[in-house]
C-alpha cells in the first residue's frame, strides 16, 4: 500500500477515468472475493454504490449486471491474463464503451493492454498457485484507492500503520494454528461472516479446500442459523469472524452453535465474556484502526488453517491438484 501510494498510480489512475458514482469490481475465485470485499469498502469510504460480479456473470448474463449510467469497472487479476476477465474487459472497452481500471501483481500483461489505467501490486507477486499475499496487497490497494476518493486521509493512516499493528497480534499465530491443525480432524469447516467479512470468510473457505483438500463451506453468519446448523457437530469446525457492528447478534450465533456440540474458532477485534468461553480457538487483534482496515486481518487465520491442515494430510499446499496458477482458456 505504501509502495503505490509512493507511486502516485493512484492519482494517475483517477486522471484517467471519468467521474462515477457507480462502481463495479470483477474478479474470479479469489479475486472475485477481492472484489466483494473492495465493494463494501468502497460503498463505506466513500457514500457511493458499488457491487462485486464473478467475471462470468458479466460474460453470460451481461443485461443482468451493468448500470445505467454506465458504472467504474475494476477488473482484478493477480496474472493479468485470467482469461475470463479478459473476455470482460474486451467486453466493456468493444460493447460498453467504458474506461476500466485494472489491479493486478504482474506489469506488462494483457488486461493492463486492454484497460484505461492500472494499479500495479508488484511486491505481492507470488510463485504459489494459491493466491495469500497477493489477496490482502490487491485488497489494501483498492481500499486504499477508495480511501483517496472519498478523502479518507485518516483511513489511508491506519492503512499505513496496520502492519506493524497487526504483527504484535499475528506473530504467535502460526505456532497455534499448527498445533490446533495437528491435534484436530474435521469432516467439516464452515465460515462465517457478515457485512464486508462474509468475503474474508469466503475466500477462507477457500484456502482450506484449496491446500488441503478439505470439505469447506461459507455462509453469512445470521443465515447459518436457517437450515444449514443442522451439519453441525464436534467434527464441525465453525469459524465465527466477528465483526464490531453486527457482534452482539453474531455472538448469539457462536452461542448457539457451541450449544449444538460445534467445534468453534473465533476471530474478533476485541472478545467478551461470552465469546471466550463459546471459543475452542480464540483470535484476539486488539487493533485500534477502524473496523473496514482491520479486513485483511481477519484472513491469516485461514490461510495458516489451510496450510497446516494440507501439510498434516501429505499435500503441497502451494501446488494443489487439478489447479494452475491463472486459468487460461484455449
């Protein structure tokens, strides 16, 4: 974030596009959880409306997603060359007629030919298939962008500061979760979240069922409660991501899923008495930074959930099977 800051991308990118009051971010699998999580955030930062498509939905039911007026398109792709958001933004530049932004980790590929501007996360480049860092750099970019156009100047502080924050916090984590992955086996693993952590939580689900094979669900938080806590038992592992504004009601889940026998792990800001005591595995930041900053932090857990568990089942975490590291269609 800093980095691009520094840059001036940013400001360069907004020269280049006209204004808007709609935004549409667009991504696949991972990226596509980037682009949820971008949307909240931009709606929140900057009073505007905004919405996160997959690529495919743009490509197959196209009437079903642009806006009139014409809305900002963001296309994320950490390779620059994922074929379906390729297609799209071909799409918007030959169909719509619209400026898109790209963020991607790689300079010199062919969505940054196709689009109007381009925010570069080159540092957050990887070699694994499976996206980690790359994720939460993209996703600070653009929160960061979102920061600067609703003159957010305190926002892109705590940005600034999030990583030293969050080390005090994260540093013990990999040590526990290793252990915690070790001494557990789940048929099952659910996350939940609500509000702008249902996309941490989705792409959580994610990284377990990428690095270790594993069967792996996400729901928003409230909805667990209609039909699907009937899956839960100790060999259940419910993820709660507990945000500031919704805790109370969200507690109240955790509650009741410790009540049915779930096995729980509980990710908050700051926890009370009774989500401690609904925690089998507790996740305490204490960061002072608002709530919208605090996103990216909340993934770590799953990520390291992800590795130990594919490394405990004999796999190699970063090279899952039947996977690439971008989806190129011939």
């Amino acid at each position: 974030m800093p980095a691009l800051q520094k840059s001036g991308e940013i400001e360069a990118a907004l020269e280049r596009l006209p204004p808007r009051s709609d935004w549409l971010f667009i991504g696949c699998g991972s990226s596509f959880y980037i682009a949820q999580a971008a949307a909240s955030s931009w709606t929140a930062l900057t009073g505007q409306r905004a919405r996160a498509v997959p690529a495919s939905e743009l490509l197959l039911f196209p009437s079903l997603v642009t806006f009139v007026p014409p809305c900002q398109p963001v296309l994320i792709s950490r390779s620059g060359h994922t074929s379906e958001v390729l297609k799209a933004a071909e799409y918007l530049k030959s169909k719509e007629n619209v400026h898109t932004l790209a963020i991607t980790c790689v300079e010199g590929q062919p969505l940054e030919q196709i689009s109007t501007a381009t925010l570069h996360m080159l540092a957050a480049d990887e070699q694994s298939m499976v996206m980690t860092r790359s994720f939460t750099s993209m996703l600070l970019g653009l929160q960061g962008l979102a920061a600067t156009v609703g003159k957010k100047s305190d926002f892109l502080e705590s940005l600034k500061k999030l990583p030293s924050l969050a080390q005090t916090a994260l540093d013990p984590l990999p040590s526990r979760v290793r252990k915690f992955a070790n001494e557990h086996d789940f048929a099952d693993y659910v996350f939940l979240g609500q509000g702008p952590f249902y996309a941490v939580a989705s792409e959580s689900m994610l990284k377990v069922k990428e690095m270790s094979c594993s069967y792996a669900q996400c729901f928003h938080t409230l909805e667990f409660r209609h039909g699907p806590k009937s899956i839960v038992s100790p060999e259940t592992l419910v993820t709660f991501l507990l945000s500031e504004s919704g805790y109370q009601a969200e507690c109240e889940v955790l509650e009741e899923v410790k009540g049915l026998g779930g096995t729980t792990v509980v990710i908050t800001n700051r926890a009370g008495d009774a989500a401690r005591r609904a925690a089998d595995f507790l996740v305490e930041l204490n960061l002072d930074v608002p709530e919208y900053a605090r996103l990216t932090t909340y993934l770590l857990p799953g990520q390291l959930l992800g590795l130990f568990t594919g490394l405990k089942k004999g796999f190699d975490p970063d090279r899952p099977r039947n996977l690439s590291r971008a989806v190129v269609l011939e």
